[in-house]
C-alpha cells in the first residue's frame, strides 16, 4: 500500500515511475493539470475535476489522448492499487515528449500521469486555531497574459509568492491581481464574511474557479447565508469579521492575521467554523458529488 504512478496505461511504483528529460512538461511547463481527493475509498467531485481538465486543456490547444470515461476509470484503477482509502490524486497531461525547442508540433504524442498518494498541508493545530497570512509582492499572473481560469503546469508565479511567505515565516501568501484587488492565495481561493454575507473574487479578478470554492459557495446557501461574487480590496479582508480559504488539500481553513493584523476576535469565526463541519460532513458521508464518476 502506498504511492502508485499510471503513466500513459501502465500503473507502477513512485520509485519505478520516470519520464524523458525531453516531455515538454519537464522543460516548460507545457501541460495540465488537476489535484482531487478521494475519502473513504470514493474519489470527491471527479466530474467537476475532469470537466476542467479538459477545458484547461482546450484552452492550450491540448488533445487529451483519452476519453474523459476512460480517463476516470484509470483514475479509479490507480486509486485501488494504491490501497489507500483517503488519497490525493494528481493528475497531468503533458504535451509529451519532443526536443529543445517551443514547437509543440515536434511533441507528437500527448502524455498522461496519475499520482496516488497522501498531502497534508496544514497541521491540525491551524484548523484550530487558524493561519495567518501575509501579502505578497508578486502580482497573479494578469489573465490576458496567462489566465489563471488555466489550471497550467507553469506555477512559477505562485511559486515565487509561496517564496514570499516561506521568508516571513508563514503557510499561504496573498496574492492581488494587477489592479490592486485581492485575487487568491498561491493554492487556494479567498472569502471574506461579514454579517450574514460571505463574499469572494469573481473568476474576472484573475482566480481560478476553484471546485472546493463552488463546494462551499453552496454550502454557505445551505447555511441560510447570502454568497457572492465581488472584487475585494485589501480593506475588505483587514475589516472582516471573518476570513477562510478553500482548496482540494487545505479544504476550509480560517485566517486569523493577514499582514500582521488579528481578523476579528483574532481566532476562527463561527461561519467559518460551520462551513468547515458542514465540508467534513459531506466528504466522509458519502453524499452527492462524493462518488467515482
């Protein structure tokens, strides 16, 4: 049990799995992406996860070698030979292998990976007590230059914010958009509470439409509370009562300093409390969207 590799149809071990030094994945970033969970043995929003995939693939001029059905199977089939119940899935399409020059003309054959295994991203102890988080100086790439709705292999530019945060000391790094306005953080999207309003970037504020984010956009409806779409500046998060980020491997985490400042009480809010109970619920229950296929 443990960490397995499908690459282009045959499953293996992470120790045994290699690609050529020529993929143009390796040498520019030249591909796809998405990350998904599995709870209990069941892979949560495949669907949702696939749609995007291959409209991020569409997006670069990219063939996806397999149909989204088989795609999923293979997904499924590297789930449980894994043998891991609770997993973080990884799934890449590359422009395959070519030579050292841009042309993806010279990359004839398309490559998918899938990569079974466990993440943790934040310690317990920060879903207790909350993260705090500092602003970057890297702005998100601006959409006409490369549209972050792209869930691309290139993640330089949140890797350099992520830089950012690793010097100050802390997990997750703001990132604002070339306006000025609150985008997202390096991995996960942004909301803001305040009242009985929960409120977060639109997908024009140059984010990614994150599926943990559509997830929780319902489940504060379900709460009875209002959601919506706004652009935000760094006022909105300095005043809020409360703030939370979303993402596949952070799930529903609250922010309780940004910038050096408390938000709110200074400890996680009971929206954002709420809506991480109402997540947990629904990923371990088994419930609508948590299912393979």
């Amino acid at each position: 049990m443990g960490r397995k590799v499908y690459i282009d149809g045959k499953i293996m071990d992470d120790t045994e799995a290699k690609i050529s030094v020529f993929d143009h994945c390796f040498l520019y970033g030249d591909g796809v992406f998405e990350g998904i969970r599995a709870y209990s043995g069941r892979v949560f929003k495949l669907g949702e996860h696939l749609e995007r995939l291959f409209r991020s693939a569409k997006a670069i001029s990219l063939e996806v070698p397999m149909s989204r059905e088989d795609l999923a199977a293979a997904i499924d089939k590297t789930l449980q030979a894994s043998g891991l119940r609770d997993a973080y899935i990884r799934v890449v399409v590359s422009r395959g292998v070519g030579d050292l020059g841009l042309d993806p003309r010279k990359c004839p054959k398309p490559s998918v990976v899938i990569i079974v295994g466990t993440i943790e991203l934040y310690p317990e102890e920060l879903y207790e007590n909350g993260l705090a988080i500092i602003t970057a100086s890297t702005r998100r790439t601006p959409p006409d230059a490369l549209n972050p709705r792209i869930k691309s292999c290139n993640y330089l530019n949140n890797i350099l914010a992520k830089i950012e945060g690793i010097r100050a000391g802390v997990m997750e790094v703001l990132m604002l958009n070339q306006w000025g306005r609150v985008a997202e953080c390096t991995g996960d999207n942004v909301f803001r509470v305040s009242g009985r309003v929960v409120e977060t970037p639109p997908p024009e504020a140059g984010i990614l439409e994150g599926i943990t984010r559509g997830v929780v956009m319902e489940l504060v409806r379900d709460a009875g509370l209002a959601v919506r779409e706004r652009d935000l500046t760094l006022y909105d998060l300095y005043s809020a009562e409360e703030v939370f980020i979303t993402g596949t491997a952070a799930e529903v985490i609250a922010v309780t300093k940004i910038d050096g400042r408390p938000v709110g009480s200074g400890k996680p809010g009971p929206v954002t409390s709420d809506l991480r109970a109402r997540f947990r619920k629904l990923v371990t229950s088994g419930g609508p969207g948590a299912k393979t296929g």
